[in-house]
C-alpha cells in the first residue's frame, strides 16, 4: 500500500462522516500538534535507557504504535488537503540536506543547524 | 518509492554523518514537535479562508512542502529507529476508527473525541 | 500570591514526592509539548467563532482552565529549575519587541516575523 | 510586578499596533506550539546531563530566556484573552494534585498519570 493510497482511505473515512468541513489546514495543523503531544506524553518521563527500548515493552508498544499512526495519519491528511506530494518533498528536503551537511560533518553541525 | 525507502535513505543520512547517537527516541520526538511548531508558524496568523489557500501562494508554498516534509522526516526516522512499521500502524489504526465511528456520525462525533 | 509562589509551592509538591530526578530540563519541556497539545485539542474543531466564546461555555471554561494551569505549571517548573526568572525574561523580551514593532506597525508586520 | 502587569503591558502592546484581531484563541494556541517547538529545538540534540547545565553555558542562556519569555508572553496574552485567571487556575490545579498525589508517592505514579 503506497501513501497515496493511505491518502485515499482517509479521504473516504472522513467524506463518508461529513468532516471535510472540519478538516482545514489550520484545524489539521492542530490535530498534528494535539497528536504529537500524545506520542510525546509517552517519552517524557522515560530515562534515556528505558526511552531506547520503549518499543520492547508489550504494555508500551501498542500505545506508540497508536501515536505514531495518529501522527501520521493527520499529517497524509494535511498534505492532502493542501494538494502537496509528502514523497517527493521529503526526497527534495535530503536532497537539499545532502548539500547543507556533507557526509561526516558529525554531531556539532547538527546542534547548530 | 516507498515509505521504506525514505527510511533507508535517512538512516544511511544519518549514518554518514555519526548523527546515529543523537537519534534516540526521546531526541526525535523533540525534533518531530520543533517541526510540527515551524509548520504551525507558517499558519498561525492567517484567517481560516487564507489558511484553504495558502498552497496557491508561490512565496508560502515550498516554506509549507519544507515544514511538511521535515515532520514527515522525522516521523519516519523516529518510527525506523523504534522498529514500527508506520504504514502497518496507520492502516490498524483506521481499522479501528471505523468501528469506533460509523459513517455517517457526523462532526458533533469528532468534537467529543 | 506572585510568581515566586507558584515556583516554591510546585517545588515542595514535587520534592515531597520524590520527582525532582523526573524533572529535568529534557523531561519538562517534553511536560510542556505534552499539555500545549492537550489544550490544543480543545480549540482544534471549533470554527474561530466559536473558538471567541469557548471561554463561555459552563462544559468547555473548566477543561481550558485546567489546561491553561498544566501548561502554566510546568512552565514555572522548567524556569525553577533552569534558574530563569519568568517576569524579568518576559520584560526584558517585551522591550526588544517594543523596537522590532513601532507602534502602528499592523499585522502585516506581526505576519512576517 | 504582578501577572496582571504583564497581561496588561501586552494588551496595551497588541492594541498599539492593531494585532488583537489576530490575538483570536485559535491563533494565541497556534503561537503557543510555534514558541513550544523553538524552545524545544534548544534542547532536542543535548545529553541529559548538557541539558541540566544548559542554562550555565553563556551563549545558550540567554537563547532559553528569550523562547521561555515567548511561551510565557503567549500564554498570558491567551488566559487574558479568554478571561482566565491564571494563578487560580494553577493554584486550584495544585490543590487537586495534592489529592490525586499523595505525598510520598514516587515516580510511578507520574508515569502511569
């Protein structure tokens, strides 16, 4: 199944409940941060250690499962909505990345970025 | 290409530049909410008619593929790095959403999630 | 009851509990993305009308409130334990806004920023 | 200087340049995630143990001052915005938290919260 055919599956989930009009980009960019604070709630008061294995804890795991696909799936809609490719604006941004961070630049360019 | 791919093509990114030990969890769900916050600023003043059309601005345009893309990114990073597979995730995800609300419920539905 | 206050009483409630070693820097601005996006789900499918009055309805005000205070609590923390003085931080940046912005400026302004 | 001298130098500052038809509830939330993600973007790539001395280091600390006087300034603007009191509303949230946290209890019961 490619993203387009997420995109798809979404799009007929949200025609078939009548929430076109509620899924604008102002209140989806929104949706995305209600969702996020939700993945986030999951990590934040795990050491770094326990935070490495999160996804090898059987209570722990369906639940960032869940969160991960909240995540994602408000962002498909979003770029939906929008009219915008999220494949190929991913591959133009590493593309993009690849020139501003040559290979073995190391961890210090990343802080600065 | 696939979700795959991207995840491939990220980690060797970041593998050619030692940025593995800065990928944790807890580091890239951090990242995840910094571009979810870049994405809103691109959104936050305009009124909800300007925000429908804000991917026909040709200034505003490749700034939203930019954040989109970098959320994206990072989401895919964040669940390659925790071994879930996010497409498998979306799909169960819906799965259960369309149990939880049938078609036709309408947005009263969405507001009480 | 002044800042100050806030900061002392949320300090003893947290080391009557034994959390101190849970509220490090990563740990709460974490806290804080976590409780923005809860208070975000409150106004994420309101229309911007009803979004003015949400403050007036008996059901909605209590959830705010308390989402305004989870958000306003973890913040006070997080400066508690940075050592960052909250009110003169928040002067001191109202003054450098005071050049960046003349008065008059308008929202085309606040919109670039 | 009190909470309400801040809320009314930032009124007082939105009314100068015409920004209160932007200052809505929905567009205060948005701006609150924005500063969220730039003060959350200082502490992503940061070990535990640089994150705790982070305030220490004199070319980051004056950073953290400015995105926590950001997050601080919205919130205010927004609290004032729907009329909430913010300091009873984070008392009264404290007081509940006394008896849903008895002291004594230890860092399981946050986790599981």
């Amino acid at each position: 199944m490619t993203l387009d055919d997420l995109a798809a599956r979404q799009r007929a989930f949200a025609e078939a409940r009548d929430w076109g009009p509620f899924h604008t980009p102002k209140n989806l960019v929104m949706a995305l941060t209600g969702e996020v604070g939700e993945l986030t709630e999951l990590f934040q008061w795990l050491t770094a250690t326990e935070a490495a294995r999160a996804a090898d804890d059987p209570a722990l795991r369906p639940k960032i499962e869940d969160e991960l696909a909240d995540v994602f799936l408000y962002l498909i809609r979003l770029a939906d909505v929008l009219g915008v490719d999220l494949v190929a604006a991913a591959n133009a941004k590493i593309d993009r990345n690849e020139h501003r961070f040559p290979p073995g630049v190391g961890g210090a360019a990343l802080r600065k970025d």
